[in-house]
C-alpha cells in the first residue's frame, strides 16, 4: 500500500493535468520501491495507486511523455511497462 508520494513544487506549479502530476507522483513511489532509475508496473496498478481510469492514466502518461518527464518503454496490452524518470 502506498502511503505517501513526494511531488516537486516545481511539478505542482506547472501547467501538467492534475492527472499527470499524480501519476508522476505515483511513478517516483514505484522507482524508489525498485531502488534504480526505472520501475515496472503495468496501467491498471497506476489506476489503481491513483484511483484514476486506466484511460486517464494513460493519457497523463502520454502527457508526461510529451514534456520529456518520463520514458516509457515500449508498452505491451495487458503487459507490464517500464518507466524511467
């Protein structure tokens, strides 16, 4: 269970969705979990985290993408990702 997530000032003040700074939120929780730079964890755990849709997540993700805050890789359906911040 997750029971806290650090989001930078300079995140929460930026013009991101409040979509997208929660799941980067989300994201930082799962890549200090794995210990690296990356985590992998499929849509449906980050609905899940955020209690978000899974199309809403995978639309702040897109949007993270976009503005170079993450890298995903290549996504399977069904599958696990892996992300890296």
């Amino acid at each position: 269970m997750i029971t806290s997530a650090i989001i930078p000032v300079w995140l929460l003040t930026s013009r991101l969705s409040p979509e997208a700074k929660l799941c980067y939120g989300i994201l930082k929780v799962h890549i200090g979990k794995s210990g690296g730079s990356g985590c992998d964890v499929a849509l449906s755990t980050l609905a899940k985290n955020t209690g978000l849709t899974c199309y809403k997540v995978g639309r702040a993700i897109a949007e993270l993408r976009r503005h170079e805050l993450i890298s995903p890789a290549i996504q399977k359906p069904g599958m696990y990702s892996r992300y890296s911040i």
